[in-house]
C-alpha cells in the first residue's frame, strides 16, 4: 500500500468554516501580546472586579481540587515505586488457543480500569537477604578492551565490545562500504589511495526500499533493507555476499513485518540478530504465524512454537531471528507473543532486552490546563530479558516497573546486575536488578535504586551513559544537570554529586585509554521564552572530568542554529583513541577534534579540544582511520587525508538512484 | 537556523504583523477543523471551538517552541478544548441529529474520511481516529502526533497499523 493511496482520503475544504475575518476583528487578536527587543510587559488584565460571593466559590473549588489531587497523587506515587516481575514462560498450545490468549489480553485491557495490571495486586518486595547463586552468564562487555596497536583501524561508535550495530558506511580496512540510495559502493583503499567505485544493486525492479545498513564480517557484508515505508509492516531483506568477490551466497526476506533493530555478535562465528514486530493478521477462527522466506523458500512454524508471558499485551509478535554466519549460514528464529514495536534494545554478547513504554490509567487526575491535556496516568515499562547462545534464543522474565526506558543505552549488564535509568517527570530514577535463584527458577529482584533528587523539578532523563560502576545521568527541562551515581555497591546507589550548564545533552560517553577520567557530550543549546517552554537554539559539544564526585566542564564548543546527526544518532560519532569527529551541520562541515592532554595554570592535569580537520560533506556521512590514513565517506563522495590531515585522494559519484525508480520512489513517505 | 514558512510567519505575528495570521490561518484550518470533527459534527459547534482555539492559539502563541511543529502545537490546542467541552455537556452527536447536517451531507455525499470514522467507530479503540486524521489526512509525522495525543511514537505507530487494516476496504 503506498501513501498515494491514501492521498484519497482528504475533504473538502469548503467545509471548513471561515473564521479568519471574525478572529481578525476580535478584542483578543488586535490586543495580544507582542514581543519586542525591549523586555515584555508585566502588564497583566485586572481579574479582581468581582463581587465577594463567586470568589469565595471559587477558592472553594480550588481547595476541593487541590484536596482530589493530593489523594490522587499519593495513591500514584506509591504506584510508581512498585514493580513486578514475570519469569513464567508459556507456550502456545494449537491454533485456538492463539486465539483465546490474545483475546484475554484484548479484554484485560478493555476492561481492566488500571490500565493493563494493577500494580498493587503484584507489588514485590526487594528481598534484601537474597545472594545470588551461579550468578547469570552476563559479561563486563562494555567499555573493555584498549586500542590494538598492531593494526590501527576505526570502528563504528557501539554501545557494547564485541555487539556490532548496522551503519550507513562500514570499512574493514582493505575497503570501504558505503550506502547510496539502491546501491552499495565499494572502495577499495590502500594508503590512502582509494580504487574505482564497484556498485552493486541490492535488487532489480524494486522502486521503493529503504534504509539499507551494512556490517561487516571477515567473511560477508551483510545488507539489510526494506521493501516499503520505514516504519510499516513491508518485506525486511538480508542480502549476504562473499566479502571477496561480493557474489551474492544467500538472501533472506520475512514479510509483512517491521525491523525493530538489529546486532552483529562477533566472534570466531559471527552471528546476527535481527528483532521483528509482526501484527496479527487475521486468519478464519484465529491469527497467520510468522513467515519467512529464505533463499526463495517458506519455513512453516507451528503454534507451538510460539511463546508468551501472561504479563505482556500479547497482540504482536516479537520474532528474533538469528544468522550464523560461518563457513555455513545457519537461521533460527524464536517468535513470542507480546506488544509492538520496542522503545529500546540493549544487546550484549549474552543477553538482549526489551523495553517499551505502557501507560497506566488508574490514577487519573483532573487536570484544568488544556496545554497539558486532560488525562492523568503513570509511565510504566515493560522490559523482557532473552539470553542468546550461539544463535539459540531463550526468553527468560520480564520487568515491569515506572517510568520510561528512554533508549539503548539506559540500560546496562555488569556484573551479573542489570542496571536501567528510568525517566518519568519528577520521579526520575536508576534502578538495579539481579536475576536469583528462587528454588528452580531464576528470578529479577531489585537490589538498589536511586530515587530521589535526580532531577530538579518538571525534569526528565535526557540521557545516560554507564561505566562500569559509575552512572553518569542527564535531566533537563532547560537546564542540564549532568549527575555522576556510584554504582558500585549495587544494593546503595548514591548520587555523588552534579553539575549544571545551559541546554542539555542527549548523547554522553566516557573517553578510554590514555583519556580515561573524561567524558563527553553532544546535546543543544536551549533559550528560555516562558515558564514552560523554550526553544533550540542550536547543538554543542563538551569535554568533562569526571574524575571527581562533581562532573566539571572543561571546554565547550556551541553551534549556531544547526543539528548535528551525531546529537542523536551515536552511530554519526567518530571516537578513536584522542580523535572526535562528526559533521556539525555547519554548511554540512564534517569536524574531526583531537582531545589533548594539558597542564592548567596551577599545574593540573586538564584537556582541551583542538580541530584537526574540516570538510564539507553530505550531512549523513562517516570517518574511518585505517593505518594512519582518514577515510571520510558519504553516499557520493569517498577521500581520504593523511595523518597530518592533508587531502590525498577523493572520489565523487552520482547518487545510487535509477531515476525511473527515483522517480516513484520520490512520491513515497 | 532555517525554519519553515509557518514558523516565519509565527515569528513575525508575535512581532506584531497582523497580516501573518493570514498565512497560519490558512496553513492550519484543516488540521484545526479536523481535530474537532473527530468529536463535533455540528457546524456551528465547530465553529465555536475553532475560534477558541486560535483566540487561545494568539494568546499564548509566546509559548510556542519556534522550530518544532506549530500544526501539531494548534492541533493539541484544538483537541483539548473540543474534549473539555465534550466533557462539560456530555453530548453524543449523532448524524441525524443535526438539519443542516444532513443538508451538507447525504448518503451519496459522504467522503471517504466519513466513511473511514464509519469503520473506527463501529469497533472503537482509543486514538485510532485521531492517528487516522492526524496521519493520514492531515500528514502529520508519528512523532508530532504522540506529542498532540500524549503517547509515544511506537504507540501511534502500532495504532496507525491497525488502523490501516481495519479501512483497507476502502483503499
């Protein structure tokens, strides 16, 4: 289906009323506030020309809705410091029974009036005597590992060591890959000389794909793409070529699904995941199962493959589908029940979770300002937990708990604990779980929080970084406190302290190496025009010591009026070892920094950012350092520049569009 | 920073150019009218409510955030107010309720959008016509219409989809 199909649905503008005159002539429009350069006026309309009866009425029904509010809200609050956990997994029985689940889930939520469960028919305790025994397979994979000297390459900025993400561009120091539009270009580069570009067409006749994203084996480049709108059900394809003579060995496409994300496991036997929301189609007396095409075949499931747990909105499934990619490629799938398209994933080499937002109206409040809306209801999230090994998936429990998993990296596994920051305005938290074992079972038990003072008031998590045992948090409403949480003993976080600056940041992360001690931050710039709103003004990007309990600012770069992909895509971040780069946005200027090491004034240690290098590029591009060269490369252009940041080779191509596909191709989303 | 004509011309009301309203009038009838007539079918219930919503709109125009939406910002505008007046009178209109409705409007007339609410409103889920209106009629983006309805951007999109399903008759 295709969205000029749905330009069909439109109405006729001469229904609608013509009031322009009518509000033109009106006391308010030719009366209203107008902004100047001098500081506004404080004049206010005079509201005291009443008599004494409608006021005292009126601060009565004040009083009576401050009165509603507060029982409202207390019955809220402590709905908000509970959490439940579900560690039974079911199985599908037959087709019928598909049926009856997903219908007592449709009733639950029709007719349940605390919105999905009530909180307080399943609160659990912390157990605070708990010991964890045999710890769960989780790995200290984050933040490990140092720069190989031996062969000096870049990488794509990740979240986890060793848990790959798909990019636009990817390089294996031998080529470089890159996307553009239908087509994926390929370089190879050598000193910084860069060869001919080879282009390979993903598929013939296909007038619409979108998004395709490469990773990089020893053995394959892998591309996925999709037929249809981004974020619709359309047919996902994995198009898997010999990473030497770039034939294709192998494809695989589901249909009528949505690709939530995906991950590349390294190792001797790298293995891809790829997570899928499937909506239930109809089917006679019940729902389709999942379908999967690979090489141009049908693998059937069967009912009973599919598994739930009773505390999720069973009415999608969730298909993971796993890839080795050997000498042999091998697919496995596992498909459950439960909701939509997840908010977060967090993947390490062991384990994957995911977190979605519901929301919980069973503590509905009156609320009078119409900029707020007029339903009251709690931010909970669900969070499911699977361990993978070896391309085998197990579904293992699920997390409820307040609040709202803002993104990957809100989430982290360290030392057999599970640790996730929470935002929900004024009731911002980092909770800490650990999975014990309660007789047969493994069971999450939350261990630690930080509930309190992390946020000052009408604030939300804007985002978050963890470092082994250090948690570094950002909340804005305009102002961004950035708070370090020690997390090293997991049954007592403690904030340890914090600091503030203009704006706030979306992107944090630690630097490694010779900088650990420092952090950085890309985030913007943000003016105050009233009490509760104000306005971007631009990005910026910081340097921090966060040696000590209070994070300090040691330098701060602001850009004007632009947004850099980088504030929200981490993937656009070049980080290698002292070396920051990403394209400002700055008439499309591509900025690669250096952190330096210096001695302040008094004789201290500090840091300092210096530019290195600047070129104007696509807004959507990439930078690769292959053996002391810089490869920095676009949808249509690749160059390379030597170490002392000098130009050395550069080739331009027109972009991977055939323009009779162009064409349709523009008329889509 | 580079805004859009309709944030320009924000700019340049809350400056004091009267003639700028002109230009938001006519960017933000249809998404104004639209929110309404998801609740109001009466004409002259949605011309009240659309002349509160930009009295509203002009009064508090200072608080809009420049470079966001501005539809998306009129829009929430117009839903809560026609949803508290709702929510006053507790008033269920019917088609037929109302002459100068079915003056405008006879069997064959009906637009496709009608028909469409037809299909929403014979197995109602909560949202599912606004995410219709919002994104298919008006065009706004997932992201914008989480912020009008208050939901996340991976709910309006579960809706949307469902949504689509259930008009795919008249596709």
């Amino acid at each position: 289906m295709r969205k000029r199909d749905l330009k069909k649905f439109n109405i006729n503008e001469n229904e609608i009323p013509d009031i322009k005159e009518r509000i033109k002539n009106s006391y308010e429009f030719k009366n209203r506030k107008v902004i100047s350069e001098e500081a506004p006026s404080k004049k206010r309309i005079n509201f005291f020309n009443r008599s004494w009866a409608p006021a005292i009425l009126g601060v009565g029904v004040v009083i009576l809705v401050c009165v509603i509010s507060l029982i409202s809200t207390t019955i809220s609050e402590s709905r908000r410091n509970s959490y439940t956990t579900d560690m039974s997994l079911n199985y599908v029985s037959s087709k019928s029974n598909l049926k009856e689940i997903v219908n007592y889930s449709k009733s639950r939520e029709k007719n349940n009036s605390a919105g999905w469960f009530s909180l307080f028919g399943a609160s659990f305790k912390a157990m605070e005597d708990a010991s964890p025994v045999d710890a769960p397979n989780s790995i200290d994979s984050e933040n490990g590992g140092e720069y190989s000297e031996e062969y000096a390459i870049s990488e794509t900025n990740k979240q986890v060591e060793n848990v790959d993400e798909a990019d636009v561009v990817k390089c294996d120091g031998n080529r470089v890959y890159r996307v553009s539009g239908q087509y994926i270009y390929v370089n190879d580069i050598n000193s910084g000389n860069i060869g001919e570009t080879i282009k390979i067409k993903l598929k013939e006749n296909n007038k619409s794909f979108i998004n395709p994203e490469i990773y990089l084996t020893d053995l394959y480049l892998v591309v996925l793409f999709s037929d249809g709108w981004y974020y619709s059900s359309s047919t996902i394809n994995v198009n898997i070529y010999d990473i030497e003579t770039l034939e294709l060995v192998k494809t695989y496409q589901s249909k009528s699904r949505s690709l939530n994300t995906s991950r590349l496991v390294m190792g001797n036997e790298p293995i891809l995941y790829l997570i899928f929301n499937q909506y239930l189609v109809e089917d006679g007396s019940s729902y389709e199962l999942p379908n999967e095409e690979i090489d141009g075949k049908e693998v059937e499931y069967d009912y009973s493959d599919i598994c739930y747990f009773n505390t999720l909105r069973n009415n999608c499934y969730t298909v993971i589908v796993s890839i080795k990619l050997g000498e042999e490629i091998n697919i496995n799938s596992q498909v459950q029940l439960g909701d939509g398209y997840w908010d977060a994933v967090y993947m390490t080499e062991s384990s994957i979770y995911l977190a979605r937002v519901h929301y919980d109206y069973s503590s509905r409040y009156i609320s009078f300002n119409v900029f707020e809306g007029y339903d009251g209801y709690d931010t909970v999230s669900v969070i499911v937990k699977y361990t993978i090994n070896n391309g085998e998936i197990t579904p293992i429990g699920t997390i409820r708990t307040a609040g709202q998993v803002i993104n990957q990296f809100a989430m982290s596994e360290y030392n057999g604990y599970f640790r996730v920051a929470l935002s929900q305005i004024n009731n911002n938290k980092v909770e800490v779980y650990r999975q014990d074992k309660d007789g047969e079972e493994y069971k999450f038990k939350l261990v630690g929080k930080v509930d309190k003072d992390l946020g000052e008031k009408n604030e939300v998590i804007k985002s978050v970084t963890f470092n082994k045992d250090i948690c570094l948090v950002v909340t804005a409403k305009n102002t961004d406190p950035m708070y370090k949480i020690d997390l090293s003993d997991p049954t007592l976080p403690v904030i340890m302290g914090k600091f503030k600056e203009d704006g706030y940041n979306s992107y944090l992360q630690y630097l490694k190496g010779d900088l650990e001690g420092y952090a950085i931050g890309l985030g913007y710039m943000t003016e105050d025009i009233s009490e509760y709103y104000n306005i971007r003004k631009g990005a910026k990007f910081g340097l921090y010591d966060v040696t000590g309990d209070n994070p300090v600012q040691l330098q701060l770069i602001e850009y004007a009026d632009v947004y850099p992909e980088a504030c929200e895509n981490h993937k656009a971040l070049f980080i290698y070892k002292n070396y920051v780069g990403f394209n400002t946005n700055q008439q499309n200027k591509y900025v690669l920094y250096s952190i330096d090491k210096t001695i302040d004034g008094e004789g201290n240690e500090s840091a300092v950012i210096n530019v290195k290098l600047e070129y104007a590029i696509d807004y959507e591009s990439r930078l690769y350092f292959v053996n002391d060269y810089f490869y920095l490369a676009s949808a249509s252009r690749l160059v390379s520049f030597d170490s002392d940041y000098q130009k050395v080779n550069e080739v331009i191509d027109d972009y991977g569009y055939d323009y009779e596909d162009w064409y349709d191709y523009q008329l889509m989303d | 920073m580079i805004y859009n004509d309709l944030d320009k011309m924000v700019v340049r009301f809350l400056k004091g150019e009267d003639d700028a309203f002109d230009y938001i009038y006519d960017e933000t009838k249809k998404t104004v009218y639209l929110s309404i007539y998801q609740i109001f079918k009466s004409k002259d219930k949605i011309e009240d409510i659309m002349q509160d919503t930009y009295l509203k709109a002009i009064e508090n125009m200072h608080k809009y955030e420049i470079g966001t939406n501005f539809k998306a910002w009129i829009a929430k505008i117009a839903r809560n107010l026609a949803i508290n007046d709702y929510n006053k009178n507790k008033i269920i209109e019917h088609v037929d309720d109302f002459d100068d409705f079915e003056n405008d409007k006879k069997n064959s007339d009906i637009s496709l959008v009608d028909r469409a609410y037809e299909i929403l409103d014979a197995n109602p889920v909560k949202y599912e016509k606004e995410v219709f209106t919002y994104r298919i009629v008006i065009g706004l983006g997932y992201r914008e219409i989480g912020e009008i309805l208050d939901i996340p951007k991976s709910t309006v999109f579960d809706i949307y989809n469902r949504c689509i399903k259930k008009i795919k008759e008249l596709l």
